[in-house]
C-alpha cells in the first residue's frame, strides 16, 4: 500500500472511530480466563434459536438516520446538543431513583450517597456529571465510582476539550490527571454523560494505545446497550450524545459472525451498512484495517486496574485480575461477550430501528 494510501486509510478510519466513541486523551498480565465453553451463554433465554438466526445474517442497515451520527451517516439532520435548561438538584434525585429501582434497593442506596457525597462532590462539583456517576450504581460499570473514591483524579468538570470533537477526555495533570467533559454537552441527560464517565475512568495513567481505547470503548457501548434494555427511551431522545452513542451500539451489535454470536474484530459485513466510511468490524476503528481487509493488531499493551478487572469480568461473564490493555483481553472481547442475550441484542437493534430481515427458513423445520 503506498504512503498516500495509508493516510487516505488512516483518515477514514479515524473519521469512523470519531463517529463511534468519546475521544479520550492521556498524555501522551494477558486475562486470565479460560476460553472454554464460551460459547453457551450467548443461547440462553432463545431456546429455538430464532433470535441467533436473525444475529447470523448481514449487519442490519438504519431506517432512521435521526438517531445516528453524522459523523457516519452525512445524510442525516443536523446533530444538536442537548438545549439549555434548569437542572435541578430535586429532578435529578427523582430520575436518579427512577433508573436504580431496577437495579434493587442497594443500587439505589449507593447511587443516592454517591450523589449527596460531600468527598465526590469536591472532586466532581457538577451536580449533573455527578448524577452521571451515581448512575452507574449496581451495573458493571461502577468501579468508576470507586475510582472518583480513591482519588485517582484530581477533578472531574465541564470544560474546553483539548479535542473539540471530543465528548470528554483525560489530561494528564501532576500528581494525577483530571477528566474534561465538553461543555457542549452540558444539559446532555446524566445517563448518557455516565456511559462517558464508564469510559474515562478506565484510563489511570499516562500510556494509552489502540488496545485501551477499542477496550474502553467495547465496555461503555456493552453499558450502554444494558441501560436501553431499561431506560430505551434514550435510544430516541435524538440529541447529539444519544446519537453517538447510538451509533456505537450499532456498529457493535453488528459486529458477529456467520453464527449470530457477538464479535468484536470480525463480522459478516459492514458494520456501518450504507454509511460514509465502510467498517469491517467494531475493533477496525481503533485498530485499523490490513491491507487483506481483515481487522489489524496493535502488539503494545497498558497496564490494566481495578476498574478494569471489575468492568470486563462482568462483560464477559469471567473472573478477571490482573488484565491489561491489550491483545488477550481484545481476543476474550472477541470470544465472550455476555452482555446481553441474543433476543436483548435483537430488542436492541429494533431500539435503533434497524432493518432486521425475516428469520431464514431451517430447512426440513416446519415451525420455522
């Protein structure tokens, strides 16, 4: 491929990781479970298994580009942040409990003393970044409220983003580093501000690679699919981060194989049907494409933490420690991934109004 080639390449793929994740920014052990048998769980709750037929054929192309980025899809309206309006203290209790309660009561209870915490509030004085926070209470993603505990940033505020596309990112700060949302997304609903909270909080140190970001990444989308599985309301709420984050679920639910079992570095297809940059798999965006077309490799690694340890083992349905930012941790990503089941996934993608053709017909099956 010649250099003129690579960039072109470089450029579009870096377009299409724009499109699917909140650009992150520090300045700039393998996982440890066994592979077996990872494949049961993805039939579970789909006995017959039409849902994992429907998951087997092509990637399934949007109906509603409102509901996708622009980044992706050009074609669609103008993206709009969240409009300004009142945020209040008492609301956000109220919607805070409100997206708890399925969690159980202890959620609850933990989200609450998250927010009313005087200790968080210092690190993180916007009320409504600090619902965010809350709001990862009792799901897989709550090692970042442990990790605004123990002091591993500095600060966590609205700003000016070092990258004005970004969504939020680190900046690295001695003796810790600090975490920036984009002012842009101010009166953005804290449930979606917490799928970029699960994000960034994944980041610990100074180092940051291809593997970090695809992993992070994979992470908060999977977070995100199981809270539309409770609030989908937020699927459609048409905003400029409801978008984005719309757009990332869908390239990560089509990222599977001819099986219909969830995938993160090779699929059927195009990930992003119809969409201006063309996308071989989830894992592609960040780790760019081979010149076969297949998904490439990064062979650096970062350490991993305790957030990560905690985030990925429940993703995966396994028993992390010790894993690192790397390419063992990308290929259990991409062999487990328990998330959701395949009848969720397919309820997931009729959240996001894709085109989801008629099950195949099993041949010799009447029923089918």
């Amino acid at each position: 491929m010649t250099s003129c080639r690579k960039r072109r390449r470089a450029a579009a793929l870096t377009l299409a990781a724009a499109a699917l994740l909140p650009v992150s920014l520090t300045v700039a052990a393998p996982a440890s479970a066994s592979h077996n048998g990872t494949i049961a769980h993805q039939e579970l709750g789909d006995p017959s298994g039409k849902a994992l037929r429907l998951l087997a054929q092509p990637p399934f192309p949007p109906t509603d580009l409102s509901l996708l980025s622009t980044g992706a899809y050009p074609d669609g309206p103008p993206m709009e942040p969240a409009p300004p309006r009142q945020i209040t203290a008492k609301e956000l209790v109220r919607q805070l409990k409100a997206t708890l309660k399925p969690r159980g009561h202890r959620s609850v209870e933990e989200g609450l003393a998250v927010f009313r915490s005087s200790q968080i509030a210092t690190v993180v004085p916007d009320a409504n970044l600090r619902a965010a926070l809350a709001s990862l209470a009792g799901s897989p993603a709550q090692g970042s409220i442990q990790a605004i505990r123990d002091g591993l940033f500095s600060q966590v505020v609205f700003g000016t983003t070092p990258n004005p596309n970004a969504i939020a990112q680190v900046i690295a700060g001695i003796p810790r580093n600090h975490i920036v949302f984009n002012q842009r997304f101010r009166y953005e609903d804290f449930r979606l501000l917490g799928r970029v909270f699960s994000h960034e909080t994944l980041h610990s140190d100074r180092n940051l690679n291809a593997n970090e970001e695809l992993i992070a990444s994979t992470l908060d989308g999977a977070y995100y699919g199981q809270l539309l599985l409770e609030q989908p309301q937020l699927a459609t709420s048409r905003t400029e981060l409801s978008r984005r984050s719309n757009t990332q679920l869908m390239a990560l639910l089509n990222t599977r194989d001819s099986r219909g079992r969830q995938r993160l570095i090779q699929s059927t297809g195009n990930v992003l049907p119809d969409s201006a940059t063309p996308l071989p798999s989830f894992g592609a965006a960040f780790l760019g494409i081979t010149p076969n077309g297949s998904t490439a490799t990064d062979p650096t690694s970062t350490p991993g933490n305790a957030n990560l340890d905690f985030f990925l083992s429940a993703i995966t349905d396994t028993r992390q420690r010790g894993a690192e930012f790397n390419t063992a941790t990308v290929r259990l990503l991409d062999i487990r991934q328990a998330w959701a089941t395949p009848r969720e996934r397919i309820r997931l993608a009729r959240l996001l109004k894709l085109r989801i053709p008629a099950p195949p017909a099993t041949y010799g099956d009447p029923r089918a």
